[in-house]
C-alpha cells in the first residue's frame, strides 16, 4: 500500500452485464460497440477513412453488414443460434463469426441512428 488515496466517482459507474453467451446477445453488444466508438471517434473528432474489404472473408463481412441495423443484427443472431444445432460445428462457428463481426461493422455505421447507445 503506498498510501495514495483512491476516489471512487459514483458518476463514472457503469452498468455491468452478464456473459454474452447467444450469437444473438453477442451480436447485439458487437452492435453497441460498433455505435460507441462511433460516438467516440465523433466526440473526440477521429475520423477514419473508409477502406474496401480486401479479401473474401471482409467483403462478405461487409455485405451483411449493410443489411444491418440493431434490430436485425439481434434477429440474424437468433437465427443462427436457432441453426447451430443443424449445421456442421464449422460451418456454425463461421456463421457466429459472420453475424457478430457484421453487426459491430453496422453499429459502427450506423449506431447512431437507431439509438443503440
């Protein structure tokens, strides 16, 4: 102990939520990520050129995500947490990956206009 006093600002606190463990509660906090750092980058005036996607993976990535807002990227995670059970074990981790992954992209696009945070 140094003996440095630690303030604790009631005002900082932050709400803490359990584990993600659905696609579709995943998908949902990739989506409120994508939107708050939109609204960091805007507050702290970041601006970050937009790239293509260079391979396959990032363009497909990409296409979902434009199809993407709070509520479907919620609903696309529903869908394949409904799926996983019938598709082979690589095939349903690649379509995690693809909804969670697409929904952060769209928050960060669009989380502003859905109110996501």
């Amino acid at each position: 102990m140094a003996g440095i006093p630690v303030l604790l600002d009631p005002g900082l606190e932050t709400e803490h939520r359990i584990a993600a463990t659905t696609t579709a509660s995943r998908a949902q906090r990739a989506f409120y990520s994508g939107a708050a750092q939109l609204k960091f980058d805007a507050k702290h005036g970041i601006t970050n050129p937009r790239h293509s996607p260079s391979g396959p993976w990032q363009r497909g990535v990409s296409t979902v995500a434009a199809s993407l807002d709070e509520d479907r990227a919620t609903r696309l995670g529903r869908l394949v947490d409904h799926l996983a059970d019938v598709l082979p074990e690589r095939v349903a981790r690649k379509a995690v990956a693809l909804t969670v992954e697409s929904s952060a992209i769209a928050g960060r696009v669009r989380g502003d206009a859905g109110g996501a945070i």
